[in-house]
C-alpha cells in the first residue's frame, strides 16, 4: 500500500490562503449585521444562533468549495457534508461567540481549521472587531498580522492567568465544568471566560493567556485554534496527556510549562500526586 502522501508546503500556503479570504470575508458578514442588526433564534434556552452565523458560514463554504470543489465542510450551522471522500476536511465556525455577538459584547471571531487524514494542518482564527488575524500551518510556526506567536515562560499555576469556558447544557448535567472552575480558581493566578474557544487558544498561543482547558467542545470550537496553540510551543491534550481527539470533547491547551499542573488541578491530584 502506498503511504499517504503529506501536503506540501505550497499547498498547504495555498488552502492558508483560502481560509484567511473566506475568514476576512465572513469577517465582513459579522461587523455588517453587527451595524445593521440580526434576528436572533434559540437552538435551546440559552444557546443563540442569529441571521449572522448563517450568512458568515454561506459565505466561508462558498469561498471554500469554489477553491477545492472536491473537499469535505463539517460547519456548526450546517452539519457535515459527506458529499464526497477527500482526505481533507474544512472545519467551521462561523462566528464562536455568538452570545457575546448577540449582546454586542465585542469579542468574537471566526474560526477555519483544515484536517487532513485526522490531522490539523491549516488553521485561521479572525477577530474582526480588534483586526487580529491569527494564522498557523503545521511545521511552519503561527502568526497574528504576519508576527511569529510564542506561548508564555510562565511555568507555575499559581503564577498563570487561565481561561475556560462552559457549554451551552450547563443547567441539564453535573459534568457542567463549575467543580472544576471553582477548585482552579483558589491554584491559579486567576481565571477569565470570555466566551470565543478559537480566541482563547489563540491567546494561549501568543502568550497573553498561560492555559486554557473546557469540558465539552465541539470540533469547530478547537480546529483552529490548536494548529496556533502547538506551532506557538505550547501543548494540547485531552484530560490525560496520552490521546487528544478533536471530536472527543474535552482540551487543556497551555504554554507546555503548566501542563501537568493543570492536569494535576483538573484531576484534583496535588503537585505531589496526592488527592487534593
Ligand atoms: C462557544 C464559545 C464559548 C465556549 C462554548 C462554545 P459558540 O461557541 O466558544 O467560549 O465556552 O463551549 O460553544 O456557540 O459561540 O460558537
Ligand atoms: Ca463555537
Ligand atoms: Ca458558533
């Protein structure tokens, strides 16, 4: 059998360049219905999806399909298209942060990462309103407005500004993330929830955040943002340092440096191993 072949570095340049038109353009979509205003639906009671989302994500799969016709989408609002079987698969979300979105509270963005054979080698993460542009290929290193990104010399939890994040079904389930929340916040320097995943792991990445971890995430929520977060030197696992899936649900993303204690303060285990 003949072994897979890896992107080149060319092409991978090129689906970069992809994302980042389909991003700007869905950019675009999002500070329009901003000014101009949107409907707001509920998918459930505290989970939103307005007229913006829709029309972002029309736009970024138009983009995309229009460049590479035979590649798969799997977008938040659309679901997958299993249409055809290429080995890439383009992962949205159009605007991670709706909630934030809706309230008009300005901190949002929009989020392409590209999979191939089950690895994330594309990934770019626009914050329309500061025109923070975060971008990364595999092996090549991660960017905000063409800046090389470094994760943060920090190396205890007590000194680490944190984020995290909860899902929409915080009321329905006990795996609701506040026990973990709660206990971090008395080992850490401090904790932020801003409300964008792809943002968060691109601030892990360029060093304004030292760790990053949430329970219940969706494929579209990290795509990106991990490409950032691993060519920046930082570290991305699941809740043990052995297996990370995107489609597993849970992450820490840190500098590397606070990895294990992070680890350690989600498993309530002691810098020592002991049960907290
Ligand atoms: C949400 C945001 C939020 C995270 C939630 C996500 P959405 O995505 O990324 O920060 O805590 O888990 O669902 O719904 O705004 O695209
Ligand atoms: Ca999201
Ligand atoms: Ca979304």
């Amino acid at each position: 059998m003949q072994a897979a072949r890896i992107p080149s570095s060319d092409e991978c340049s090129t689906y970069l360049a992809t994302a980042i038109r389909a991003a700007e353009a869905a950019g675009t979509v999002l500070l329009d219905c901003a000014k101009s205003g949107f409907r707001i639906d509920y998918k459930a009671a505290i989970n939103l999806v307005t007229d913006a989302d829709r029309q972002a994500e029309e736009c970024i799969v138009c983009t995309i399909l229009s460049a590479h016709p035979s590649h798969r989408i799997l977008a938040e609002e659309r679901g997958q298209d299993g249409s055809t079987d290429s080995p890439y698969q383009w992962i949205i979300d159009p605007l991670d942060g709706t909630t934030n979105f809706a309230h008009g509270f300005p901190f949002y963005s929009v989020s392409i990462g590209l999979e191939y054979r089950g690895e994330c080698i594309v990934g770019v993460v626009l914050d329309p309103v500061r025109r923070e542009l975060f971008t990364g290929i595999v092996g090549e290193g991660a960017y905000l407005n063409g800046q090389r990104l470094y994760v943060s010399p920090i190396d205890t939890l007590e000194r680490s500004l944190l984020v995290t994040g909860f899902a929409y079904n915080i009321r329905e389930t006990a795996d609701n993330n506040l026990d973990h929340f709660s206990r971090i916040s008395l080992r850490a320097q401090a904790i932020r929830r801003t409300g964008s995943a792809a943002l968060d792991l691109c601030y892990v990445a360029s060093g304004r955040f030292d760790g990053y971890w949430e329970v219940k995430l969706s494929p579209w929520d990290m795509a990106a943002g991990i490409v950032m977060v691993r060519e920046a030197g930082g570290v991305v696992s699941g809740f043990s340092t052995d297996h990370f899936s995107l489609y597993a649900q849970e992450l820490v993303a840190t500098n590397g440096r606070i990895h294990h204690q992070l680890l350690d303060a989600i498993h309530q285990r002691t810098d020592q191993g002991r049960p907290a």
